[in-house]
C-alpha cells in the first residue's frame, strides 16, 4: 500500500468529523466506495451500521 498524504479538504473533513464525535459524541461517517471521511451526523440508518458491521474482518 502506497502512502498518500490526504488531500486539503479531505483533512478538513476529518477534522471536523473527529471534533464533532469528541464534542457532541456525533457518529464518524465515511464513503464506503474509498473509505474517504464525509462528516458527522447525530442520526446514523440501519443500512451504515449494518454495511459498517459487515466490513469488520473476523479471523475465528
């Protein structure tokens, strides 16, 4: 895997995704296709948590 510094934006998103989780306990959204950082949100649906739940390796 290549190392690759993130983009301006997207360490501004980061950022504000990680303060809002710390602050105002806000859940850390992420796109799925790249893993890259979308926001935060307060409400989360049951598909996130479930496609988050699935993407979780388990080696037992």
């Amino acid at each position: 895997m290549d190392f690759r510094p993130l983009q301006t934006e997207e360490r501004k998103k980061l950022i504000d995704a990680l303060r809002g989780n710390a602050e105002d306990n806000l859940a850390i959204l992420m796109d799925r296709r790249d893993t890259s950082f979308l926001g935060a949100s307060e409400e989360v649906s049951d598909e996130e948590v479930i496609s988050a739940i699935q993407s979780v390796p388990c080696h037992y």
